[in-house]
C-alpha cells in the first residue's frame, strides 16, 4: 500500500505539471481544489486523466466530481492502487 506522503508528493509534482500557475507550495492536503487552487472544471478533467495514466487506473465522472481536496483524492489513488482490479 502506498503511503499517504508519497502520493501526496507525487499529486502535487502532478498537478504542477498539469496546471499553469499553481506553485507546489501552494498546494496542502487540505486544500479545495476549486476555492484554493482555482482548478475549474477543464482543469479539473485535465488533472483526472492525468491521475489516470500516472497511477494506471480509471476514474468514473462521478468518482471525479467527488474529489473536492487535495486529501480526498490522494485517499481515492491509494484506494484505487491497492484494489486489484
């Protein structure tokens, strides 16, 4: 099972790369990816497919619309590593 730190350090190397002008220290687990980090809904879907091939696994839309903070979607990668498909 991956660890909470882990994922966490990778999300955010992820969402630097995905999205212009979010600096890495910026981003906290407890921050709202709409209020706090601005991630619209493109951006949102920018991010998912990048969940997506990063951790090799599928996020249905409505998993995705769920991910409100940085913590519920690093808890939703290690959920979704750790289940054998």
């Amino acid at each position: 099972m991956k660890s909470e730190q882990s994922v966490y350090e990778s999300l955010v190397t992820l969402l630097d790369r995905t999205i212009e002008d979010l600096a890495p220290a910026d981003i906290e687990l407890d921050s709202d990816l709409k209020d706090d980090l601005d991630i619209d809904s493109l951006a949102r879907l920018e991010v998912v497919a990048a969940i997506e091939e990063h951790w090799s696994i599928k996020v249905p839309e409505e998993d995705a619309e769920e991910l409100r903070t940085v913590r519920q979607t690093v808890h939703y990668i290690i959920e979704a590593t750790s289940t054998p498909a």
